[in-house]
C-alpha cells in the first residue's frame, strides 16, 4: 500500500513536471481561456503533457492501465481545488466546456482509441443565470401586486355597498317612523276635535 501511494505520487509529480510540448490544436483549442482564466487554460495545458506521459507509460509491453486511474484521479483533485475558488456554478460550466472536452479531443488524437475513460467527480450545481432569476422575480411581484390591488378593490367595493345598504335601510326606517309618526299626529288631533265637539254638544243639552 505505501509502496502503491509512493508510485502514484511520483507520477502525480511528472504530470505537473512532464517536458512534453503541447499540441499545436490543443493550444489552439485552449486559446480563448488564456485571456478568460488563466487557471483553467494552466490546467488543460498539464493535461495535454500529462496524456502524454501517461501515454509514454501504458504504450509499453506491460501496458499499465494503473496510469488511467491515476490520471483520472489526478485531474478530479485539479477539478476539486478550482471549483471550490470563485463561483461554484460558473467554474463548472467553464471546467465542462473547456477540460472535459479536451479530455475527449485527446482521446480522439491519432492511436489512442480512447484508451482511457473519463471518470468525472459530479459537483452539485443549481446554475441559473441572472436574466433567469430577474425575470421570474419580477413576475412574482407583479402577481403579488396585483392580487393585493384586487382584493383591496373587492373590499372596497363590498364595503361601500355594505355602507349604501346601511343607510338604505336607516332612511327606510326613519321615513316609517315619520310616517307613523304622522298617522299618530292625525289621530291625536281628530281625537281632540271630536272631544271638543263632543263637549259642545253636551253644553248644548244642557242648557236646553
């Protein structure tokens, strides 16, 4: 086991350290990163070097398919180390459009038939760009606006007629208790006339 840790540390060390050149396409391909991020154009161009060295290693009579593990291992680390700096989800997507690709530009390259799978590390990432989180937002408010406006329209309204129906109702009864008020009035002074003529007419018999 440390005999296994000692040899995967060295040839760590001729990844990053290897003297091989870098291919003209894949310096080529990396061109846009190198004004970007300077990280991440440092790291595909150690990748190149290192699918070179690793090359170097299995291509021989033992065919040692330990390096492809390695190599693996050694670009999860990289991929690890550079997501964690700066934004999480914009580092992904740049790590996915640049260093994966690479990867499988490199095993398109002449002989290599892909020799050596890919086996990424998946690091969560909720990606949503700001005109995606802008627009719904801006949407929800109006919603929020809108029902607001609505249901203090509706009270309101409801109110109001609430109130008219009130008032509907106090004139009726005032109008009733004038009117009874009245038909009292009249009756109170057709009593008092036929009182008073009632007495009249009994004076009159009286002194008859």
């Amino acid at each position: 086991m440390v005999q296994e840790d000692h040899r995967k540390q060295e040839i760590f060390n001729q990844f990053e350290t290897s003297n091989f050149d870098n291919s003209s396409y894949i310096v080529d391909f990396l061109k846009d990163l190198q004004k970007q991020d300077v990280v991440l154009y440092k790291i595909g161009c150690s990748l190149d070097k290192a699918y070179k060295y690793s090359d170097s290693l299995y291509n021989n009579k033992a065919k040692n398919y330990y390096v492809c593990d390695y190599m693996n291992e050694w670009i999860n680390k990289k991929k690890k180390n550079y997501i964690s700096k700066g934004n999480k989800c914009e580092n992904t997507a740049l790590w996915d459009r640049y260093i994966e690709v690479l990867w499988e530009k490199l095993g398109d390259f002449e002989e290599r038939k892909h020799w050596c799978v890919r086996t990424p590390v998946k690091h969560g990432c909720s990606f949503s760009s700001p005109g995606k989180t802008v627009y719904p937002l801006c949407f929800a408010i109006v919603v929020i606006v809108t029902v607001i406006f609505f249901v203090l329209y509706k009270f309101s309204t409801v109110q109001t007629l609430f109130y008219n129906l009130i008032n509907k109702k106090g004139k009726k009864q005032i109008n009733v208790y004038e009117d009874l008020s009245g038909y009292l009035g009249m009756y109170r002074n057709n009593d008092v006339h036929y009182q008073e003529s009632r007495g009249i007419n009994m004076l009159k018999k009286v002194e008859e």
